[in-house]
C-alpha cells in the first residue's frame, strides 16, 4: 500500500462557529474532518470553564490546493474579528485518494 | 412578610448557601471542580424543567389573559437595552462594541434567576400568573435582537441579520426553553402527572447543584471585578434595582399580582448568561467577555438571588 503526502488542517476555534467552519471546509472540497471539545487560553480570550463557551479543534486531510483556499477564506472572514488558530502539516496517510 | 425576614429566608436557601459555598471552594482553592458536560446536562434539565412547567401551567389558563403581559414583557425587552447601550456608552465611556454586549445582557432574562424567584415564592407560598414561564421565553430573545441591531448600526461589524436570528432562534437554551413550553402545554396535567417527580420534585435539588457550579466560576471570576471598572460594578447592581422597579410598577398597571409583579420585576433584573454570551461570540466577537461576562454573573447574577429577590419582592408590596 502506497503513501500519500497531503495536508493536515487544524482549526481550533470558539464553538460558536462550529457549522460555520464546517460548512465552509466542505464548500471548499474537504471530504470530512475529526472535531473533538478544546480547552485553553490564548490572546483572544480565556476558555477554561464550560460557562464560558468551548473551543472545538477541528481537523481535516485535504489536498494542498484545498488546504490553501481553507487558510484564505478563514483569513478572510474569522481571522480579524474571532479568537482562531489554523495551521497546516505535511502528513502521509494511506488510501489518500479518499481525501481529494 | 417584612424585608428582613424575606431577606433571611432568601439568604439561608440551599441555592443560595450552596452558590457562596462554591465561592469559598474556589477561594480556599480547593480541587472541586466538576466533570465535564456536568453543567451543561444541569442546564439542559432546568431549562427544560422551566419551560415544561410553564407550558403544563399555561394550559390550565385562558391564553388570552397572556395578551397585555406578553406585550408589556416585550416592550421592556426592547427597551432595557437601547438605555443600557447609551448609559454604558456615554457615562461608562465603553466602545460600541462592549456597550453593545453587555446592553444584550441585560436586554435578555436569567432563566435561573428565575428558577430562583419561583423557588422564593414557592417557599413563601405567595401566588402569581400561571403565565410567568411563557414570559420568561417571551423576553429572552428581543433584548439580544434589539442590542444586536444597535452594535450592527454603531459598529462595523458585519455579522449577517439571518445568522443573527438563527443563532438566537436555534440556540439550545431557547429551543429547550420553548420546546419545554410547548411540550408542558400540549401534554396537559396527564403528561405532567408522568414526569413531574423529575421535572418539578427534583427542580430545587438540581438548581442547588447548578448554583454550586455558578459558585464556583464566580470565585474564579472575582478578581476580574478590579479590570471591570467601578461603573460596571455600579451599572450591574443599579440597572437591575431601576429594572427590576420600572416593570414592578408596569406590572400593578397591567394588573399582575404581588407575586407576579416581583416576578416580572426579576425578568427585567436579570441579566442572561447562557443565550446572550453565545449570541454575543458570535455576533460581536470583538466584544470583550470579561466585561459581559462579569457583568451578569459576577455581579447582576449574585446581587439578584441574594438581596434582589426579597427587596423586588418588598418593592412590590409598596404598591399593594
């Protein structure tokens, strides 16, 4: 079985935006993603108790074109205004041509 | 009953005591904390079990004597937040941004203060409208909507109006809130007779359990009272008294009960902390929560259940 190098999005983000995110990811041809509860502190504001609201960290294998629209469109409409952090990984996984 | 003892017996409630306790806990830094998705399953039940009780109590009630309180509890609604918004804006010298979010706030209703007052009355055997709860949903969304518009028109925020109204429509407070008012109401006393040992004998247990929790953000929370600013402080405790007041006096006029005019008093009191701060993320991000945030539950939230709920109750006896 061969490898395939492709690209790990992470997205941790205010759960609010959680349908938003997804939404666009799948607009932009992710195929699907892993999304799991996050906890933490950072510039924005502090997220450490469940009143406060949760971070979720969303995940998802995507091709590089994909992988660099995902980065636009999230500089473009959250970046500015909502506590989000994104970044990108090489990553080999097998049965890539499941994720492009 | 006199202000001191309603105040005694407000005070030495188990939600109360059990709300300071979490504040002690947090101060003496001891390790309780609770499990994950704990305060989200405590919130779902007493949103639920409001809702569900209302709606059961609503159905033994002709609708239309809701008509004149349910436009009353709009119009304050709508009103708590424009007033907010410019006192916040020109005395509290805050940026449109945070005036904005702690205006919504305010415009909306505690579901717990609530809870509480019920609790309160319930105890005192002091009766009021069967009609509260509906109201209680009734004034939930417009004060968020109207402090929403306002941040749209004095900033630049470019949050669209349709993820606005979906947001407060689709949120889980307010589809278990009205779901429960809806399902309490269509299933009548027969539906009630089947759940009420958990939606209605356990409701002071779990709300106990939630104030804990309440508790022990605030403990956690105190210290941000010395960023906040004293005109916050000053705002979160006399906004709630004028509130509380105004729909007291609104209340004799439209003809509710003693019992019913605290109740409506607590509604324009409260401040919300579960569908305004999520409404808020996600409509005014650049807010800043430990302004909003303090506000209603380090300060508003504490004040009402501890000396709000008999001096509201003490201000509408005055005019009766």
């Amino acid at each position: 079985m061969t490898l395939h190098t492709l690209k790990l999005v992470t997205i941790i983000s205010d759960d609010v935006l959680t349908q938003n995110l997804i939404a666009d990811i799948k607009s932009l041809g992710a195929k699907g993603y892993t999304m799991e509860v996050a906890k933490g502190e950072g510039s924005h504001s502090s997220r450490t108790y469940e009143l406060e609201g949760e971070n979720i960290k969303l995940e998802t294998i995507v091709s590089e074109t994909v992988a660099d629209n995902i980065l636009m469109l999230l500089a473009e409409k959250y970046f500015e205004h909502y506590g989000l952090i994104a970044y990108v990984q090489n990553i080999d996984v097998y049965r890539g041509e499941k994720f492009i | 009953m006199d202000v001191f003892s309603a105040l005694t017996s407000s005070l030495l409630s188990p939600m109360v005591l059990a709300f300071l306790l979490g504040i002690v806990a947090t101060l003496i830094r001891s390790d309780l904390k609770y499990p994950d998705g704990l305060y989200l399953t405590l919130t779902i039940y007493l949103l639920f079990a409001i809702g569900f009780k209302g709606g059961y109590k609503l159905s033994l009630i002709p609708l239309n004597e809701f008509i004149v309180p349910a436009i009353a509890g709009l119009f304050l609604g709508l009103l708590i937040p424009v007033w907010s918004f410019f006192l916040l804006k020109k005395f509290g010298k805050f940026n449109s941004t945070n005036a904005a979010a702690i205006a919504a706030h305010y415009g909306s209703v505690s579901a717990v203060t609530f809870g509480e007052a019920i609790a309160f009355l319930d105890l005192l055997h002091i009766k009021y409208e069967a009609y509260m709860p509906a109201l209680l949903a009734i004034m939930e969304i417009p004060g968020i909507m109207a402090a929403l518009l306002i941040a749209k028109k004095y900033t630049s925020n470019t949050t669209s109006l349709k993820s606005i109204v979906h947001e407060l429509f689709t949120n889980k407070g307010t589809v278990l809130l009205i779901g429960g008012l809806i399902i309490g109401f269509l299933s009548g006393s027969k539906g009630y007779d089947q759940v009420s040992p958990l939606f209605d004998g356990l409701f002071r247990g779990i709300l106990t359990l939630f104030l804990l929790e309440i508790g022990l953000v605030t403990g956690k929370k105190i210290r941000d009272l010395r960023k906040v600013g004293l005109f916050l402080i000053l705002f979160g405790i006399l906004m709630p008294l004028i509130h509380a007041t105004l729909a007291i006096i609104i209340g004799k006029f439209i003809g509710l009960s003693p019992g019913g005019c605290m109740i409506f008093g607590v509604l324009a009191a409260s401040a919300s902390y579960i569908a305004a701060p999520a409404a808020v993320r996600i409509a005014i991000p650049d807010a800043n929560p430990t302004y909003y945030l303090t506000a209603a539950l380090v300060i508003t939230f504490p004040f009402n259940v501890t000396v709000g709920l008999p001096l509201y109750y003490s201000i509408a006896q005055l005019f009766f």
